[in-house]
C-alpha cells in the first residue's frame, strides 16, 4: 500500500512554508524491496530529508527504529513545548 501525504505547518497566508511530507512506496505485497521510504521536513529555507531503507533485513530493522526513536522525541518535545507554553501564560495572566 502506497502512502504520499504533504501538509502545511503553517498556514500559507504567513508566507513561510514550512511543511511535512512522507512517501512509502509499495513493495507490491513485500516482493519489491527498493522502495522509496522518505519523511521531508521543510520550515522556511531549510529542509531536512530522511531515507528509511527497506532492502534487506539488517536495513529495515534500522528504519523501524530510526522511525519510533524520532516519533518518541517529536512526542516528547511536543509535551515539553505546550508545558512552557501553559506556564509563560500564566505567568503573563499573573503579571496583568
């Protein structure tokens, strides 16, 4: 099953395009093993490109784990980031 997705970060009417795009190609029910396996991160004029092969054993297992240890620090970065959010707010809420 192939898989292509692109969305905007920002919204377009900022005029900074910064984006995410994924692409995993078929291996035609596993028989095809040379796949592109890529995951895009653009933000303004820089951008980032990550490869996941899947050709051999060795390979994919890598890309598996390549793959949860960044969604585990996007995560976490993510919980940190709305955490120092909540607090500068209150912290503006108080000084009013």
């Amino acid at each position: 099953m192939a898989y292509r997705k692109r969305v905007f970060l920002n919204p377009i009417s900022l005029g900074t395009p910064s984006f995410i795009q994924a692409v995993a190609d078929t291996s035609d029910e596993g028989t095809y093993t040379l796949g592109n396996y890529t995951l895009i991160i653009g933000d303004c004029h820089r951008n980032i490109m990550l490869e996941f092969c899947l050709a051999n054993a060795t390979q994919r297992k890598r890309s598996l784990e390549k793959i949860d240890r960044l969604l585990r620090v996007v995560n976490e970065f993510r919980d940190a980031v709305h955490a120092e959010a909540e607090l500068i707010d209150k912290e503006n809420k108080r000084a009013q």
